[in-house]
C-alpha cells in the first residue's frame, strides 16, 4: 500500500497536493498542536520527496524547528514538519480518500486536554514512542 498515491486539497482548493508512502495516522495531543487546530493534530507522515504540492502554501514557524503549511487563499492548515527530519506530514482531513490508511495511536498524552477522553482503545504514548513512528 506505501506506493498508493494519496491526493488532498485545502477547503478553498487553491492548494493540491499528491503524496506516496502515506499510510499511517498519528494522534498528537501535545499543547501546541491543541492550539494549532483548536482540538488535537491528527497527522499522516512521509517522506519528503515523496510529496508535490501545488498552489500557493504559506509555511509558519511555531517552535524550534516545527512548522506548518497553510493555504494562503483560505487558512486550511495541510501539512506538518520538523526541519530536522527528511519528513512531512499532512493532516488526513484534507484527503481525498484515506484508503490504506490507519490510525496508530496517540502521542503525548501526558498534554491532552482536560475536556476529553481518549477511549478507543489504541496505544497511548506519554511523549513519544522510544522506537519513532514505525507502528
Ligand atoms: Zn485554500
Ligand atoms: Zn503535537
């Protein structure tokens, strides 16, 4: 399934994107992340030459070396990165199709908010798993 090639767009559709290697979704419910969305990030990683993006992305700096893309005509946030790493992540809302693609689990939880529950049953991480992200 790694070679499906996944295709997303933001809400307005200004923003396209085509990704391979996609196949795994993350929960991170870490402080920034909750004031990123307004709730907690679901993110699909990967490579990143493994993305094309067309269209007119604005890429934020929020803390060290994370940042974010959004579209510049609408705000949908689209993708997720750490400069230091040869990843992407997009967020799996802005999907086509999210065929071969699961959820994994949660990451730090330890920062989750107050006003929720985290029940279905998936593994939780306190921080990060020790092993990354290779479910
Ligand atoms: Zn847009
Ligand atoms: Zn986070």
């Amino acid at each position: 399934m790694a070679d499906h090639q996944h295709v997303g767009k933001c809400l307005c559709g200004a923003v396209t994107y085509r990704a391979t290697g996609l196949a795994d979704i993350w929960y991170c419910h870490c402080t920034q992340c909750r004031s990123l969305t307004g709730h907690y990030l679901a993110a699909c990683r990967t490579e990143r030459d493994q993305i094309s993006v067309s269209g007119d992305v604005i890429w934020s700096s929020h803390s060290g070396t994370s940042e974010h893309g959004r579209c510049a005509r609408c705000g949908s946030v689209l993708f997720w990165a750490n400069r230091r790493t040869d990843f992407v992540s997009i967020l799996p809302g802005s999907l086509e199709s999210s065929k071969g693609i699961a959820v994994r689990g949660h990451l730090y939880v330890a920062e989750k908010g107050a006003y929720y529950e985290i029940n279905d049953g998936l593994p939780q991480f306190e921080t990060y798993p020790q092993e990354g992200l290779t479910a």
